[in-house]
C-alpha cells in the first residue's frame, strides 16, 4: 500500500504500527522526514517529480510517497481493553473512503478508543482512506469484524451502551453519553440497518434546522464524538 503527503508519511513514519518499507522523495529535498526515514533504517529513494506524478493517486504527494505494509487490524478486545471506560464508533455499511478517512481523523483528535467496521458492504482501510485521514489511521485502532451485530452485542457484553446515529431518536445532548459508549454511524444513502439498530440500546439525533434532511456520514459522526466528549468534561 501506498500513502502520500507530507503529513501522512510524516505520521506513517513516527506510528509504532505502520512499517515504512521504502520512502519515494522528489529529488532535492532533504527535510526532516528524510532525516527520519533515515534515523529509522527506512530506504530513501530521490526520483523526480515525473516519478512520483505517475505513482500518485490523485497527484497530491507533495514531493512524498511512502510504500507501507497492508494496513494492520486491532481486535474488538484490543479496542475494550484500551480504557476502562471504552469510547467506540461502530461503522454500518460505510463505502466512501474519504468519508472513512474523515470520521478516522476525527475519532483521533476527540480520542475515541476505537473504530469498529465490517467486512462486508464496508469500505477497508486503503490508499486513499489514509491519504483522508491525514496520518490519523497511523494513531487509531481499528477492528474489521464479520458481522456487525455481533460485535454490537460484545460491546454490550463488555458493559458498553450502544447508541444508533439516526432521524428518528432523541435529542444526542438529552442522552447519557459520559460513561463506556458506542455510537453506530450508517452508511452513505441506506444509514443503518434495521436489524442493527434494534441492536442498540437506543437511538440519537442531532438538531436539523435547515431544509436538507440528513447530514454528511463524517459530519455528523464527528458532531456526536464531540458531544459524547464534552459530557465526559
């Protein structure tokens, strides 16, 4: 897989899980990333720009293209494990990778313990997810589970409430959101399942004002990870 960007490759480089196998630079650079890769034993290829235009995805790598492992999956007991009082996003039927990069992003800065996706009708963490995310997939974990039912009721199991991110449910301030928490986001266009959202322990939703009836899968995502933040002080 590869990541490109100054910031990505630059996250890529200081994880503790992501392997760095070879980092591509525009010839004549010689910046602290450089020194990095090199401080860390990482191999340091100067090509030209031409070089690294063609081995973009979208052609925005700033001068940086690194070639990293497959991204590595935690376990949903990674992800209980790492907080006594566990703060959890659950991903029901999400395929648009820049929207998977973004909720990642902001689950790192509102330091939530974990993602949750399915394997099935889910976008993986690829390319471009990370390229999204600003390096943020560096510093998150996130578990890849068969069925996403199941792993709603382990989080039960384990003492975490549930809470489906959807039209119909109570106002997202009126809930209990400060103790062990998951928040279910559905997917572009289907939202959540049915099946899945009688799987919750209730239903939230954020105030609409404006005459568009839904919002964005990441926005709305990270309006809840705040909210959720907040009630925890």
């Amino acid at each position: 897989m590869k990541i490109e960007g100054k910031n990505s490759v630059g996250e890529a480089l200081r994880s503790d899980s992501v392997t760095v196998n070879t980092l591509y630079c525009e010839r004549g650079r010689h910046s602290s990333l450089v020194a990095l890769a090199r401080q860390q034993g990482v191999k340091v290829s100067f090509v030209d720009r031409a070089v690294l235009d063609k081995m973009s995805a979208d052609g925005r790598h700033q001068g940086y293209i690194a070639d990293v492992t497959d991204f590595e999956y935690c376990t949903l007991e990674d992800i209980l494990q790492a907080s006594k009082q566990p703060f959890v996003v659950v991903l029901d039927g999400l395929s648009d990778p820049h929207n998977l990069g973004s909720i990642i992003r902001s689950c790192e800065c509102a330091g939530a313990d974990g993602i949750v996706l399915g394997k099935n009708r889910q976008v993986p963490v690829n390319d471009t997810v990370v390229r999204t995310s600003a390096g943020a997939a560096a510093h998150v974990r996130i578990a890849r589970v068969s069925n996403i039912n199941n792993a709603i009721r382990q989080l039960q199991d384990s003492g975490v409430w549930v809470y489906a991110l959807d039209m119909d449910g109570q106002d997202i301030s009126t809930a209990r959101l400060d103790g062990a928490v998951a928040i279910v986001v559905g997917g572009e266009g289907q939202g959540i399942s049915p099946l899945t959202k009688q799987c919750c322990d209730g239903v939230v939703s954020l105030k609409l004002k404006g005459k568009v009836n839904s919002l964005n899968a990441s926005v709305a995502c990270g309006i809840a990870l705040y909210e959720v933040l907040r009630q925890r002080g």
